[in-house]
C-alpha cells in the first residue's frame, strides 16, 4: 500500500513538469515560462559541473562535518556565519559565474542577451518540531511569496535545483493552482529600495527572511501544494510568478541547493513577461542583474538607474527619475 501510494507521488509530482530538450529556442522558452510551464532540464554535462564543484567548496567550507548534517555540530549562530562564509565564496567565484554561464548556453541561451543576479547558494538546516529558530536570511525556511512581489519584474525565471538529495520534506513547494488566482498580499507596503539600502549598508543578515519578501495577506489552509523533489544534477526553470514556499525541514538533513534569477534582455525592454495579478509595489530592481557574458549592470545597459519607480511599463531611460544607486 506505501508503495503504491508513493508511485501516485512521483507520477503527480513529473506531472508538474515539461521536460525540457537541449539546445532550445530561447524566444519559445520564455513564452512557455512567462505562460506558467516549470521546464526540467536532466543529465546535462554543464550541470553535473556546477554541482561537483558546489559540493567540493561546500566541503571545504564546512570541513570536518559532512554538509547535510553540520545543524548536529554547530549552534543557530555558527551555522549561520558558517553559511554565510559558503554562499559568499561561492557567489563571488570567478568559476561559478562561468560553470553556470555553461549551463545557459548548453541550454540555448546567448548569455549575452542573458542578464542573473545573484548566484545563490541557499541551506535550510533540519528543525525540531516545533521549534522556532530565529529568522535569518541564511538559514531560513522562505514564506508563501511569488517573487514578482517584491522585483516587479514579469520577465524573470528562476533556475533552482538540489546540491545534495532531498525528500518532499526538505525542499520547497510550488501552488500550481494559483498561477492564474490573485492573493490578497502585503507588496503595495514593500519598500525594496530601503531594504536594499539596509542589507548594502550593514549586510545581507541585517535584513531578515520576513523582511526581504512581502506576505500572503489570507489563509492558506487548504490550498494545493506541491513539493519539488528532483535529483542532484536536475534543474528546474519557472516564472517569478509562480506562487512557492519553503517546506518546513524535520527530516534530520540540511537542505543545500543552488538558484539563480535570468531575464532575457529584449523581453525585458519590450514590457514582455508573466501577467501581473496581484503585485502592488513601487518600486522595479533592474540593479539586481547583470548581463551574464560580461557582468554588466542591467541598469547600466537599460540606461536607467539601479532601483526606479514602477508603473506597469518597461524602464526606460527618459523615466529614470527614481532613486540613485
């Protein structure tokens, strides 16, 4: 009976999926993206690379613990400067930027027409239940959001995939069924230009997991989540409109995973992306991203500023009245 129960979990979880075929036509996968579809890309050389060497300076980083169960040896404080001293490194690596600009172009992407933003890595370390630890960015299990809350910007597409296994119990969750259902939210309230002041000025923890994201503003009960559990080496693609949370960590492992944010320049310039349903705040981060071929500033290639006001259409120069970076 289990296993017939877990065999229906894994045909409704593939079920969520388009899989997806490398080389691709990059115009064709954004408008599958911007139109809900979460696209998985398996068994690609570049992606087996990216990982070995996460894992290699993850190991290095955290040695002697093995990764998954460091939350056994070091305290909330320690690993969240522990973390933090991995997610740095590895953001700032020369090699990382390279190994995932191979993972763009052996998807199909010019990385040159390719603006990310930040390489993360992110790790969410196990919990006794009910425990509540404390809420920083680093360690932190995120909340309901759809990230187009908070960065106003519809022509994004997150990349998301695991550093070592996960169950459905370590990972995050998709709400299939609200990509087209607005959800009362906090965004008209978020001042993204204050936090990005805030975390510039005293660091990235100085803005905790709460604050760098708006918030569901209604009950979720009995909405449909659906947990993400795809294997090391597996990336998923979808839309920073698709409604998502963490799920809560009891599972004895620490979850480690990688992500990152794209948008297709041109589709950016052309107010091109995913409908807007219920994003309400002021301000749209183009400063956030950087052309992938040559770590140029979005903003600097749009000709606005870093952060600038929102109105529904695409930045442009002669609008760029906003906030200085």
């Amino acid at each position: 009976m289990r296993a017939a129960r877990r065999r229906q979990q894994l045909r409704r979880l593939s079920a969520m999926y388009t899989i997806g075929s490398a080389p691709l036509d990059p115009t064709g996968f954004h408008v599958r993206i911007y139109s809900g579809e979460i696209i998985k890309f398996a068994g690609l050389p570049a992606t087996a690379a990216l990982i070995a060497f996460a894992r290699e300076l993850i190991e290095a980083e955290l040695h002697p613990y093995a990764p998954p169960l460091v939350h056994l040896h070091c305290d909330h404080a320690a690993q969240t400067q522990r973390f933090h001293g991995c997610e740095k490194a590895f953001s700032a690596s020369r090699e990382v930027r390279e190994l995932w600009r191979g993972v763009f172009e052996a998807v199909g992407i010019d990385p040159h027409r390719l603006a990310r933003d930040r390489l993360h890595l992110r790790f969410q370390p196990h919990q006794d239940e009910p425990a509540q630890a404390p809420r920083a960015r680093t360690t932190a299990t995120i909340a309901f959001h759809r990230d187009t809350w908070g960065s106003n910007i519809y022509a994004q597409t997150n990349w998301w995939g695991p550093v070592y296994p996960i169950t459905a119990g370590r990972t995050f969750a998709f709400y299939p069924d609200l990509w087209d259902r607005p959800v009362r939210n906090t965004s008209g309230d978020f001042d993204l230009r204050a936090l990005l002041d805030r975390s510039h000025a005293l660091g990235r923890n100085a803005v905790d997991a709460d604050q760098a994201i708006p918030h569901l503003a209604e009950d979720p009960s009995g909405w449909r989540a659906v947990p993400v559990v795809i294997d090391p080496g597996t990336l998923i693609a979808f839309s920073g409109a698709h409604a998502h949370a963490g799920v809560g960590n009891h599972t004895g492992l620490t979850r480690i995973s990688l992500e990152t944010r794209t948008i297709w320049i041109d589709d950016l310039r052309e107010g091109r992306g995913a409908r807007n349903l219920d994003g309400h705040a002021r301000w749209q981060s183009p400063g956030l991203f950087r052309r992938v071929s040559d770590d140029q500033p979005l903003h600097a290639l749009l000709g606005c500023r870093a952060t600038v006001p929102f109105d529904g259409l695409p930045a442009q120069p002669n609008d760029c009245k906003g906030p200085s970076e």
